[in-house]
C-alpha cells in the first residue's frame, strides 16, 4: 500500500460501533425514563419479528493483558463469581418487568473480561436463568469468548448444553517476545487444544483472534501466526489493529513505551501480508478486520446483505434491541443507547434498589438515525445511498466535498445518488465513514478521543 495514503489518512477515528459515537452522546438530556421508553417501543415492533440480542458482560480476569482496553476486575478469588450471577440475574428481571411479553432470544453473547474466569456450573446456571423466562429464537445464534489457558473441556461442554455453538479465542500473537509485553503468555499448543476441543463437543464455528501493531511486533512474527492459524484454520477471524489509546483510566496499556509499538508503515504491511496469507487458503475479508471460510455464518450474511454491526462488532443478524448486561455493558434500542456503571460496587448498589443500573447515554434523534444507517451501510456494505430522500441530510454536500480527494485518491467513487468503498479504499472506511459524521466534524475534540485509524 501506498505509504503516502498510510501518512496522509491514518489520523485519530472511531471504529463505528455505534453512531452517535460514546463521546458525542448527549448525556445530559437523557435519563433512565427516556431510554426504558426507547427500548419498550424497539421491544414491541421487533421481538416477535426478529427477537432480540443480549451482551453479558463478565469482567473477572486472573491477571492483567497490557494490550486490553476493556472494563477488567482482576483477581483470583473465584467467590466473586456466585454474587456477580445472581447480580446479573437481578438486572434481567429489571428488565423482564418492562415487557408484556416473554423475549425472543436471537443472539447471545458472553464477553469481557474472561468469561472462562467462571466455573462451568456458575455459567450454565447464568444461562438457565435468562432462559427460564425467554423463548428462543428458531436460528438463534450463542457464543462467548474463551480463553485459551483455561477454557476446559467442562467449560465447553457446559455451554454447548445451554445453547452455545459458536466460541472466539484470543490468540494475538504467538511469539514470546510480543506475549511477555502484553503480559499473554500461550503456546499454541493451548490454543490448539482449545479448538480441537470445541469442534469435538461439536461447536460450529470456532473464531481466533488476532492483532497486528502490538510492542515488538514485526513482519516475521505475523507470518508465524498466520502460519500457525492456517493449521487449525478457525472459522473465523478477527485480524484487527492494535487499538493504543492509554489515556483511557485503567485499561493496563502502560506496560510498554509508545517507541516499541510498530510504525503506521510497518502495521499496514503486517496487515496486508496477513490478508495476503489468509486468502491464500480461503478466507475472504467480511467489512473492516474481519475474515471467514466461505461455510461460516458471517461470510453467508455478507453475501446475503444481512451483516450488521454493533458494539459487538459483526454480527452475522440484525437485532434492532439489544440489552447489555454486566457492568460496562451497553445497550441499543436503535432508537437509543445506555451504558452501565463500570463500578461493581455501584452496580450492586443500584441493583439492591431496583434501579436498572444505567448511567449514561444517548436518544437518537432524526438526524442520526438517517448517519448512523450510511456509517452502517458503509462498514457493512462499502456502499450507500441517498435515492431514498429520507437518507438524505442537509449537510451531505459537506460530506461529499470532503470525499473528493479520497476519490481522487481512488478510495471511493462518487455518483449522483450513490457511493462505493472501492477495494483500495477499503482499509480506509474508517475515514471514509468520519466525512458523514456531522457531529465529529460539527466539533473536532480538543484531545485525543480514539485510536488510529492506521
């Protein structure tokens, strides 16, 4: 790629799982009432059609990944963990009690955290307890991320019992050097035995993990962990960038200096020699980061038209409400979002009142509704249109005379009524997606707000 395109577009960007993006919700017109409103009416048009999604969040960890940026408890004692269940079961009654109907639960999904932090009896008495007062959905789809060192035979097997056929496993990288810098120390052979496992218990899909630009990293040591992901061949996979963003408080990522991080040249040719090597044996890029063997539910979505995107990341269905469970997690109505309180104490203490323990978010008005369905087409599709007068808003224009220069660039092209990401410009739709974000344009942030987009 183009090292001149690499320096002139790799700038501070969201990555679109949401839009309005978490630092330009309006926080201070909403409330509780306003997005319990929001998710009733998503809850009456949509679950009988299309059911729901939920996110539980489980946030125990043993030790401490310094490349991580997600809401973490570390600690090993496991008594934490009964309480934190019978924490998340209480916040889904709350919830059960807005509803005049039993859910329909389409897609279920357990991150964190370390979801295998928790026994297999604690994880399956979690799902029994969503799933004594839900229905399913008929092509229902449940899946957790697991991990490597203590993902147990008994782990998978308890969660294939309840549901669960699809399992991601964090891989990152497999050289020692880069490993002991984020402080995730794995043979492959773990990882090996941890997908073996999964498809003898008869999982469905099985999903890896890897990212590029970690301390350390360089073109040998991708090639090596590509060769190594080759062997198992996963499912799936997510081969995404290493998101720096340290100022964020708490997340771990002071375990190394920014001069051992690779340069913005050297992240895009790990990144296309990793994309390279994966075509190689059949996987096709689904979106922005993401890779699946043609027999996948991802890849079958993507040539469907059905590929969503959330704070999930791709998803292989829509749901237009989900309900995150857990501190940290966030919720979407479509027509809203809401965030939990990352405390655990404060979750339990809001709990303890019966208060759904929301503590910021956003209600979408008009405009963003019609944004956030471009940035959805955009990293979905790499297309959108505006033929439909109801997409279009009043400073498109804007948006477009900024495209310009990307399609001079050759990123996009640009017609009457429609734009196309072309394949060069793919690996930029980051960028692509900051021209329609009139709020991020309205007022460009005074510090850094997101990682990069290169």
């Amino acid at each position: 790629m183009n090292n001149l395109l690499i320096n002139k577009y790799n700038v501070s960007g969201p990555r679109y799982t949401s839009y309005p993006t978490v630092p330009y919700w309006d926080n201070e017109t909403f409330s509780l009432k306003l997005w319990k409103a929001s998710l009733k009416q998503s809850f009456k048009e949509s679950n009988a059609k299309e059911g729901i999604g939920l996110y539980i969040h489980l946030p125990f960890c043993e030790s401490l990944c310094t490349f991580c940026g997600c809401n973490k408890r570390i600690t090993k004692q496991h008594s934490v963990e009964a309480p934190y269940i019978d924490a998340v079961l209480k916040e889904w009654d709350l919830y059960l009690e807005l509803f005049d109907e039993k859910p329909v639960i389409k897609e279920l999904h357990l991150g964190g955290g370390t979801p295998t932090f928790f026994s297999p009896e604690h994880l399956k008495r979690l799902i029994n307890g969503i799933l004594k007062r839900s229905v399913l959905a008929d092509n229902y789809e449940f899946s957790f991320e697991g991990h490597p060192n203590n993902t147990t035979r008994e782990h998978l097997q308890a969660l294939f019992d309840v549901g669960f056929r699809r399992v991601s496993y964090g891989v990152q990288d497999y050289n020692e050097t880069v490993q002991k810098a984020i402080h995730r120390i794995q043979p492959f052979e773990n990882v090996e035995r941890a997908t073996n496992l999964a498809r003898e218990i008869g999982y469905t899909s099985v999903g890896h993990d890897i990212i590029f630009g970690l301390p350390f990293q360089n073109l040998d040591h991708v090639k090596s962990t590509i060769l190594k992901t080759k062997a198992l061949l996963p499912d799936r996979l997510a081969f995404y960038s290493y998101a720096h963003v340290p100022w964020i408080k708490g997340n771990g990522q002071r375990g190394f200096n920014d001069n051992d991080l690779p340069t913005p040249e050297l992240k895009r040719k790990q990144y296309e020699l990793g994309k390279q090597l994966l075509a190689e044996v059949g996987y096709h890029e689904i979106g922005m980061d993401h890779f699946a063997l043609k027999t996948d539910s991802l890849f079958q979505s993507m040539e469907n038209g059905n590929l969503h995107r959330n704070f999930m990341g791709y998803t292989a269905s829509k749901t237009q409400a989900m309900i995150g469970l857990g501190v940290s997690s966030i919720s979407d109505s479509w027509y809203g979002f809401s965030q939990n309180v990352k405390g655990i104490e404060s979750y339990y203490n809001l709990l303890k009142d019966d208060i759904i323990p929301v503590y910021r978010g956003h209600i979408l008005n008009e405009e963003d509704l019609i944004i956030r369905q471009h940035i959805l087409n955009l990293m979905c599709r790499f297309k959108t249109s505006w033929e439909d007068t109801n997409l279009y808003f009043k400073e498109l224009p804007d948006a477009l005379i900024m495209l310009k220069e990307m399609e001079i660039d050759g990123l996009v092209n640009i017609h009457a009524k429609h734009l196309e990401v072309t394949e060069k410009g793919q690996p930029f739709v980051r960028n692509i997606c900051m021209a329609f974000d009139v709020l991020l344009q309205r007022k460009q942030p005074d510090a850094q707000l997101f990682s990069m987009t290169v």
